[in-house]
C-alpha cells in the first residue's frame, strides 16, 4: 500500500508570512496539532505544532525567579505575557524547516517506521518541493487495522 493511497489532501496549512497568533487561532479552529507551512506557491517549507508555540512561550527558570519568587503563579503570569509578546511575531523563527517528509509513492510501512521511531504524529506529503498532503498515525491505522 502506497502513501497516496492513504494520505489526507486537505492539509491543514499555514503561509509562511502568518504571524504567531494567526498559527493559534488555525490550530484551534481545526484542532489540527501541526501545520504545514507553504509559500504562495504551495512549496513546502516545514511545519509549525502546537507544541513549538508553547515551547516559545514557557518562560525560563530565570524568569520565573524575577517575576517574583518562584511561585506556580508567577511562572504561569509570565507564561501569559511571553505569550503575548510572541502573538503578534512572525512564525519564521519557530518553524522547523529540516522536517522529515515523504513522497506520495512511498510504502505506507516507511512512514509508519519513520513515525513510530522519530515520536511524530503526521508526516508531511511532498511531490516536487509541493505539500500535496499529509499522513497521520491514525490513517495508517484505519488502513492496516480496519478501524
């Protein structure tokens, strides 16, 4: 069984140019947990999760200290406003542009061993430098399981 007999076209995808909030607000409303990011020309660039973001808005251990003490409060008021800083910022800086993909005419059993052994969720589908889909864990699963 091949990739593209498998894969989701409707890849839930982001401009390069969008800022962090705009990342936010399409994660979200679909309840996707990455997004592909493109050019507009659909050229794949890499991908941005929802894990990234909050990555970039944990404040650090010296953060919490100055903020006032330490307490799980204070750590989480700074949390909040690293968040804010960060929304109206471009995503440039936090996506990851060396993300491993697969092509279409791939054997489904690649991206299963690729995902299980590299902990990812979906794999981005890439023909020619384009996203022409992706392909999660759980498509593999209905395929190979029947669910």
């Amino acid at each position: 069984m091949k990739i593209h007999d498998l894969m989701n076209v409707n890849a839930t995808r982001i401009r390069a140019g969008a800022s962090v909030r705009q990342a936010a607000e399409v994660l979200s409303g679909t309840q996707a947990s990455d997004l592909m990011v493109v050019d507009d020309d659909n050229s794949f660039l890499g991908v941005l999760s929802e894990g990234d973001l909050i990555r970039a808005a944990l404040p650090r251990y010296d953060e919490i200290l100055s903020a006032g003490g330490g307490s799980l409060s204070d750590a989480f008021e700074t949390f909040v406003d690293n968040g804010r800083a960060l929304a109206g910022g471009s995503i440039a800086s936090l996506v990851i542009r060396a993300a491993i993909t697969i092509s279409p005419g791939e054997d489904v059993l690649k991206a299963a061993g690729t995902m299980i052994s590299h902990q990812i969720r979906r794999l981005p589908v890439v023909a020619d430098g384009k996203l022409v889909g992706t392909i999660s864990r759980a498509d593999i699963c209905r395929a190979v399981l029947g669910a």
